[in-house]
C-alpha cells in the first residue's frame, strides 16, 4: 500500500508497529538505493536505444500478455548482462538493468507507465525476490 517515492523514500502510513522497522531499515535502503542508483547511471550511458525502443513496441502491443511481456523484459535483462561489462553479482546486475530500462521506457513513452512498472515488478518477483529480501537483511 505504500507509494512509491523518485527519492527512495516510502510514503504512506505505517501500521501494526511497522514505524520502529522502517525506521531501523531506512538508512540501509538509502544506502543501497543510491549504490544501485550509480551503478545505473552506469549502465544507463551502455543501454542502446534500439533496446529501448523494441521494448516501447512490446510494451505498447495490447495483443501481448503480461506474462509475455514480463519474458521479453527477462530475455532483454539477460542478453544486456552478456553484453554489459561487469564485474558485480548477476543479481544485483539483473535488479539495475531492469529498473533502468524501466525508467528509459518510461522518459520514452510516459503514458506507458503503468504497464511497465507492473511488468517490472512481476520480473523483480519472479527473478529477484530472494536476492532483493537477502540485500535489504544483511
């Protein structure tokens, strides 16, 4: 139920004691946020436009289903990790190259934010949710 937040922040109102584990959490998601946020930039400046703009024509085909859109999304992270330079863990790689190129969809065609940042989070969930719960514990 939380809202999202550009600055990393959590908007919203904490229930059921939440308060106390948000706020012993929060300097070590600011701390990660803005290590993933550099190695996006990263990233960002590698990206091709062509792979941005065959993901805008997937995302923009109503005939396609979030489940096959959420595959090209996969198979696009993929192939960027062989091509990308990188010395880092796969994971945290997958995590980064997925929210930029959600962001690069998006400054591209906003009006298909919601469909992307559905997708985005279907991938992170089904590729990524381990490694993201083990990130934030450690």
């Amino acid at each position: 139920d939380d809202e999202l937040q550009t600055d990393g922040n959590r908007s919203g109102h904490f229930q059921n004691g939440e308060l106390g584990l948000a706020a012993a959490n929060e300097d070590i998601i600011r701390i990660i946020a803005a290590q993933l946020a550099e190695i996006g930039d990263q990233f960002d400046k590698e990206i091709q436009g062509r792979v941005v703009n065959d993901l805008v024509w997937h995302f923009r085909n109503e005939n396609l289903s979030e489940e096959e859109r959420t595959l090209r999304m996969s198979v696009v992270v993929t192939e960027l990790i062989q091509s990308l330079p990188s010395d880092m863990e796969q994971e945290k790689a997958m995590l980064v190259l997925a929210m930029v190129l959600t962001k690069k969809i998006v400054n591209t065609v906003p009006s298909l934010l919601h469909r992307v940042f559905n997708t985005t989070r279907n991938y992170m969930n089904q590729h990524l949710h381990n490694y993201i719960v083990e990130m934030v514990s450690a």
